[in-house]
C-alpha cells in the first residue's frame, strides 16, 4: 500500500519501480540480506522443514510453529534470534 498524498512505498518507491518496463530491484529485500536482516518477526523455511518431516502443508493451512520448530529448524539454517 502506498501513501496516497505522494503515491510514494517505502523508501520512496513508486509503482513504475514495481512493475512496468523500467521495473528495479531498488526495494527489493535482497539489498537487506547483504547486510542481515532484523526485525520483530522471524522469517523461517516452513515448506521446507515440513516437507523433510512429511508434515502436509499447504498456504492456505492454519499451522502452529512451536518454539521446539524453530529451535529445530534454526540451527539447520543457523538463524539466531537475539533480543
């Protein structure tokens, strides 16, 4: 959603930077990953820890991650959550 009295997304980013022929990367959430991303949430790989352990998953399924989980599934991807 942009803010409509600028027609401006984070950082300044416009539509035609989204989408269009003169499309870019300038938002992109590769640029934070260069540097580590942090945040109030933890973005883990669901789809892939359920599918090693034959859970059934889908996108439009209500499943509850557990700390067990994401302690789990952290050290395989060596996430560290920190305060």
């Amino acid at each position: 959603m942009c803010y409509f009295g600028t027609a401006e997304f984070y950082n300044g980013v416009r539509g035609k930077d989204i989408e269009g022929p003169d499309a870019n990367l300038r938002d992109s959430i590769h640029h934070w990953a260069d540097h580590g991303i942090a945040g109030r949430g933890i973005l883990l790989d669901y789809r892939s820890y359920a599918k090693s352990k034959g859970i059934s998953y889908g996108t439009r399924t209500n499943i509850p991650i557990l700390l067990r989980t994401y302690k789990v599934n952290s050290t395989k991807t060596l996430t560290t959550a920190a305060p």
